[in-house]
C-alpha cells in the first residue's frame, strides 16, 4: 500500500474542501448571518490539517486499483465529516450523527434529510446543502483530476473507483483531458439551467440551489414542499434537467464533436429513455382521476419518474398517496437508476442490460449447449471481466440491501418504510414511501440505524468496492 500518496491526495481534498466552502461563507456575508463564522472555522481547520499533509510530494508513484479504492473511500469519509462540523458548529444540526448523515446524502447526492423545516435554516446552510450535491454528483477526485497535473499513471484509477458504472473510458487519451471534458458539460448544463430558473422568474438564491441539486441529481430543497410550490415553467425545466443530467456525459461528448452516429447509438441511452417513457405514459394513465386532466396528469407523472429514475428526488407531489400501480413503478425506477457515467445513482440502467443480456445467453446455452454466444453492447462485445463484476456488483447489493433491512428493523418501523428507506439510500434516490415519503424525513430513525443508512449512502455514490475494501485485512498490508 503506498500511503504516502493516499495521504497526500486527502491532503489535496482538504485543501479544495475549503476553497469550496467559500461559497457558503461569501453567501452568509451578503445575508449578514452570523452563521457564516462556522464556515470560516472549518476553513482554517481543513487548511490546518491539508497543507502539513501536502507539504511534501510522494516520492513512489506506483498506485495501482487497491490504492485507488481506499484513496477514494477515505476522501469521501474525509469529506463528509469536515462537511459536517458547520452544521453542528453553527447549531443548525447540534447532533453530529444527524450532521453527518445529512452532509453524506448532499455529497452522495441522495436528497434524504432528518431536517423537518428546512427554511428555518440560514440561507448560507441551504447553499451549503445543496451546493454538496454538485461538488458529489461529477465526483471531487474528478474535480481533482481536471485541475492538477498529477503524474505517475494512477489517474485511470482513481476515476475508475470514484465514477459510476460497471466500466469507465477515457473520452481523451489523457485521464486529465477527460475530467476537464466532463466537468466542462457539466458546469455548462448547470449555468443554462440557472438561467432558464431566472427566466421563469424564479430568485437568483432559488436558482442556484435548485441547479445544484438537478445537477447533482440530488434533490436537497430549499422549501419544506421541495419543489411543489413553483410554477409548472419552472418544474418542467426541472423536469428536462432532471432527465438529462440522467443521460451518459459520453453522449454528450459525442454530440459536441459531431460525433451523432455513436451518440444514437448508445444502447444504454436509449432503453433509459424508453424505459422513462413507458413508465410516465402508465402513471400518467392511472393518476388522471387524481388531477383531471390529461396534461396535469402527464406533467406530474414526468416529474416523478424524472426525479425517481435519475434519483434526485424532487417533489412536487404527495406520491405516497398515489394508486398502488404508480407507487410500484416508482420503486421499481429507484432501483433501476439513471445511466452508468451520468450523476445518477441506482444500479444503472447499463447493469440492468447487462443481467438481463447474461440470463438470455445462458437459456441459449440450455437449448445449445455447443454455441458460442458473446454478450454485445453496442454492437461490440463486453468483455468477461465486465460481465463478471456486474455479477457481483449485483450480488452484494442484494446482501447489503437485505442487511440494511434488517438492522434497520430493530427501530419497529413498519416493512414498507424500512424497505424503501433503504432503497432511498442505497441508490441515493432521497424519498421513500410511507413515514420516508415526500412530506415525511429520516428523522424519527435511531442514531444506530442513521448510521446504517449513512453507509449505504456512501455504498451506494461508490459502487460498493471501494467502500468495502477499507474492511479487507489484505487491504492494509505492505508489499
């Protein structure tokens, strides 16, 4: 293990914590809330800390997948608790295990809160909120990776552990090239989407947070009613924006270089906009009664299919009350997640292809057994080591999932609030039905059982491994 590179990089992440912290802080000062001050003493914490920590460049450079998990793993814990201690400073969130679990699911981009009225916040607290789903939802490591020159070969590695999906490509032949590509589409699309909030008339404040948190894909509102009391412009902007951010940045970066071909014909993107159409067509058709009229009905079933499959988590309705065929789908979407490479979480629309494409090979190998049968995606063949891990990816989700389940349990909730708060939290989706609804929060669960859900949060950004591999022996040895 080397550490002195893993020691070096969380070094680096303190250093950009603070740089980011500015933003809430400058936010405090316009407002004059004295709540700003927890801002400026984090800051002088995380430079304290970081600059003994980068003083010195390591001087090995080999880091290879192992280094790169747990580097990602512990900037992500490192992260999450320095992103904390405002909160808890300022006395907005006094409990640290609640400050902990609301600043994971910002950087995670989940959406989930213990918060019951969040406009009693600061205005500085809620930029900070959200502003954590856009440092999470392209990932700080790929933050890192665009703006420093870091050499040695180890870039792939860290963009592999941090990015989500079953397999990472590099859309430039340098991995620096590549994270400056991406968070170049991204900082784009997020300042077209302030302006047509503006637009809309929404305030410039709104704007902004509400952009992080579509960005991010997140969902964290600056209104107790999340996104329910702005005009239908506004949540049909956010609709777009929701679904796009969804979409695979390689995608993009095709369409930018002309590149139309490829981008049509990517696989994944076009089953995750069939599979979004299908579903607001159905709960469009069984809410109609609801809202009696087919337009009202279409526009509030795009809304939370937008906000559920891409895991944002936005609302603009109560669908906790919704017939039981729309409840359904919309637990069924939090599972299947938006695309692999997009800022959405869920198991991916890419792994679902890939299961789905396993299961019909090996029924052609039942019927002929001396067939060679490879699994193609785009009309090119994936390799065994993908098909493989998405094996397992899918096979501890599962184990977790039901653990989580289970521990959860001893807090005497009922089945369908513990089963869909564990699903809100593992595909960092934000509301779950029942007492975790729309109009409900995390709040009233255990610390113990916060705790869990805060690490299927993390679990869940990660893709699991790089999360688990910190509990691996083996991990810590030198060799």
């Amino acid at each position: 293990m080397n550490y002195s590179i893993i020691i070096y990089i969380i070094g680096m992440i303190l250093k950009i914590e603070a740089v980011f912290m500015a933003l809430p802080a400058i936010t405090a000062l316009i407002y004059q809330e004295t709540s700003g001050v927890a801002f400026l003493i984090t800051i002088a914490l995380c430079l304290v800390i970081g600059l003994p920590l980068t003083r010195k460049k390591p001087t090995r450079k080999a880091f290879y997948t192992k280094e790169g998990f747990v580097t990602v793993a512990l900037s992500w814990i490192v992260l999450s608790i320095i992103g904390a201690i405002p909160f808890v400073i300022s006395r907005s969130i006094p409990n640290p295990v609640d400050a902990l679990f609301e600043t994971v699911s910002g950087f995670t981009t989940t959406g989930a809160s213990i918060l019951s009225d969040v406009e009693t916040l600061p205005h500085c607290m809620l930029m900070w909120r959200s502003f954590t789903h856009w440092i999470g939802g392209m990932g700080v490591l790929v933050f890192i990776l665009s703006l420093l020159p870091l050499t040695g070969g180890y870039h792939m590695n860290l963009m592999k552990a941090e990015s989500p999906g079953p397999s990472v490509s590099k859309l430039a032949p340098k991995v620096q090239s590549t994270a400056k590509i991406l968070y170049s589409i991204y900082f784009v699309m997020t300042v077209i989407q302030i302006l047509l909030l503006l637009v809309g008339g929404m305030p410039l404040f709104d704007s902004i947070c509400t952009a992080f948190g579509t960005a991010g894909t997140g969902g964290f509102g600056i209104k107790n009613d999340s996104m329910a009391s702005y005009s239908t412009y506004l949540q049909v902007v956010i609709t777009v924006f929701m679904i796009l951010f969804g979409v695979n940045f390689n995608a993009y970066f095709f369409i930018i270089t002309k590149k139309f071909a490829q981008a049509f014909k990517m696989e994944e993107v076009r089953y995750y906009f069939g599979i979004i159409g299908i579903a607001i067509l159905i709960i469009a058709c069984n809410i109609y009664h609801i809202f009696g009229s087919a337009a009202k009905a279409f526009q509030q079933a795009a809304f939370q299919v937008g906000s559920i499959i891409t895991t944002t988590g936005y609302a603009t309705t109560d669908f906790n009350t919704w017939p039981e065929i729309s409840r359904t789908i919309l637990v069924l979407l939090m599972f299947i997640g938006a695309c692999a490479g997009s800022t959405g979480g869920g198991i991916k629309v890419s792994r679902i292809l890939i299961l789905c494409k396993t299961v019909r090979k090996e029924l052609h190998i039942f019927l002929h057994p001396n067939a060679v049968k490879k699994i193609k995606m785009d009309g090119k063949a994936i390799p065994h080591e993908v098909v493989r891990s998405t094996n397992i990816f899918f096979i501890v989700y599962m184990l977790i999932f039901a653990s989580s389940i289970f521990l959860i349990a001893f807090d005497d909730f009922n089945l369908i609030t513990n089963f869909t708060a564990v699903a809100a939290t593992f595909n960092n989706i934000g509301p779950g039905l029942e007492l975790v609804g729309p109009t409900g929060n995390f709040g009233m669960f255990s610390w113990f059982s916060k705790l869990i859900l805060t690490f299927d949060m993390l679990a869940g950004r990660l893709e699991i491994f790089p999360l688990l591999i910190l509990f691996v022996r083996d991990t810590w040895k030198k060799f």
